[in-house]
C-alpha cells in the first residue's frame, strides 16, 4: 500500500510540475496547488494509463486530496484483483 | 499529444456516443413567436441607436464552429447574435451558466433572443463540456465566454481551457470574437443601455487540429491550452488593433 501512496504523489507532482515533496497528501490539490479541474482529469487520466483501471466519470466529484487519489485507486486495484 | 490521455478525455466527454436526435429541443428559443419580433427591435435598435457595425463576418465558416468573444456587457451575446444574421442565429446555441438560466425572468428574454444551454461550470464542469460536444455533434454552432464571466473593465480575463478541450476533441474551428463598445453602452450594473458605438469583429477561424499536430506534450492539458492560448492571443490583436 505505501507504495501505492508514493506512486501517486510521484504521479501527482510529475502532472502538476512539482516535487513529489512538495507534495502534502492532504491538502486540497484545487485550493493549494492551483490545479484546475481540467488538469484534475489529466491526473486521472494518468493513473488510468499506469494501472489500467477505469475510473468512472461520478469519481471526478470525489476527489479533493492526493489521499482521495490514493484512496480511489486502491480500491480500484483491489475491485480488479478479485 | 499522448493517445492514451486523449481517449481518456473521448470517454468522459462521451465524444463517441449516440446522441439523442431530440436532445436540442430542451434548448430551443421561443423562435417562432417572440424571436422575430425581438430582432425587429434590436435591428432597429442596433443601427440607429448604437450605430453597430459588424466586420469579418466571412470569416464564419460553415457549421459547426464555436464563437468566442470577449465578455463585459450583458448586451455582448445579443449583439453578436444580431450581427450573424437570422440563419445563422438559428443553428447557434449559447452555453449560459446556471447563474442567469435558473433566474426565469433572465431566463425568459435569453430564450427569445436564442438557444440556450444551461451549464454549470463550477460544479459539473464535465457535463458541461459534454453538453458543448453534443450540440458540435449534432452539426450545430455554439457560443461560449472563454472569460467565463464578465469583465468588469473592459481588460481582457484569463481565457478557460474548455474551449479548448471542445475545439480539439470535436475537430470544430473557433471563430475569435471582439466586441468593442458594449461596456460603455450598458456596463455590468446598469440597466438601460446609452447610445455608445459598437463594433464586433470576426477573426480568421482557429482549425485546433494544426495546433495538435505542433505540441508535442505528454499531457493533452498542454494542447487544450495551447489552442486557448491561440484564441486568447488573437482576440487580444482584434482589441488592439481596435483601440489605436
């Protein structure tokens, strides 16, 4: 699971042009790192491409933080395995 | 621009779906009644009392296409509409924030003036995105605020990358609009309009496609901005060009 954690703050941070230090998973990603909810898709665009999950449209409203990313691809992952 | 983040779009803006033939409906003017007369007086209205001018109008190309002006006057989308003539006023649907659509009484002189669809941008912004897709794909025009709102002096606002996202996906060319004048016509505040000049200038088509085939960025982000960059750039010539 922690790796998942770093995967998607690396993954976060590589779409919005930043260092995975900077950032907090958290803090609201619209709010405090100025990402708009366009480039929010491209982030889910990006997890879609590096797990192969389908993330359903009703997601998008859901997701605030970097941990609501984490969140929503783990349980993807876990859906996909069973 | 990266395939995969593309069709990623495709799919929430269900670019490739059926759409449902009756989907305009919900959006129509009151055309048939109130539509004509309406124009009669805005006609009226624009050449004596405003002494309108529009220039480049054979720039339109056929439909669909997207016309995008610069807003700050609640006169601009009626302005632009009298200028493109009745058939082309027809096939046009104006994407109005939910802001002015849930107000009836707003509501109800949009409507005699023209189609609109109802959208709200800050909290589904998707399907309002979609929405502006569906009414390309049925072969109809839409008119969309890159500002997304009014500006109040007049300056130019950041252009929103939606416009965009719509141009590249649906392949339809962007018509840059500037309209000159309407802010000291009716500023955003007042009610009646005064006799103020006003000129509305249509630039030369943006074809999206030739920005694409430019970037060579991961993120089809960079794409969709690159081509609102464009029209912001362009729009901003129109206004020089217009104030010296």
């Amino acid at each position: 699971m922690e790796n998942i954690d770093q995967e998607v703050k690396e993954l976060v941070a590589k779409i919005i042009k930043r260092r995975p230090d900077e950032i907090n998973i958290n803090a609201n990603i619209f709010r405090e790192y100025r990402v708009d909810s366009l480039l929010g898709v491209e982030i889910l665009a990006g997890l879609d491409k590096k797990y192969n999950i389908d993330i359903p449209e009703n997601k998008l409203k859901e997701v605030k933080t970097t941990a609501d990313l984490i969140r929503i691809t783990s349980e993807l992952l876990s859906k996909k395995k069973r | 621009m990266d395939e995969s983040t593309s069709k990623y779009w495709r799919k929430y803006l269900r670019i490739d779906e059926p759409i449902d033939q009756t989907f305009l409906k919900n959006f129509h003017s009151l055309n048939s009644i109130l539509n004509p007369p309406f124009f009669f007086i805005i006609d009226m209205l624009s050449r004596s009392y405003f002494s309108a001018e529009a220039h480049g109008l054979e720039n339109i190309p056929d439909p669909p296409y997207i016309i995008a002006p610069n807003h700050c006057s609640s006169m601009d989308q009626t302005m632009v509409t009298w200028a493109i003539g009745r058939t082309r006023r027809k096939e046009l649907y104006t994407l109005t924030t939910k802001f002015f659509f849930d107000n009836p009484f707003a509501r109800f002189f949009m409507k005699i003036g023209a189609n609109v669809v109802r959208i709200d941008t800050e909290e589904d912004f998707m399907s309002a995105l979609q929405a502006a897709c569906k009414v390309i794909k049925l072969g109809k025009s839409i008119y969309i605020n890159p500002e997304g709102t009014r500006s109040e002096t007049g300056e130019l606002l950041p252009f929103r990358p939606g416009v965009g996202v719509v141009a590249v996906e649906t392949g339809a060319p962007i018509v840059p609009v500037y309209i000159d004048g309407t802010i000291k016509a009716l500023p955003p505040g007042s009610l009646f309009p005064m006799p103020h000049k006003v000129r509305i200038y249509f630039d030369r088509p943006i074809r999206a496609g030739d920005l694409v085939k430019e970037q060579r960025s991961e993120r089809a982000y960079d794409v969709y901005k690159a081509v609102t960059d464009e029209l912001y750039e362009r729009v901003k010539v129109l206004k020089e060009k217009v104030s010296r």
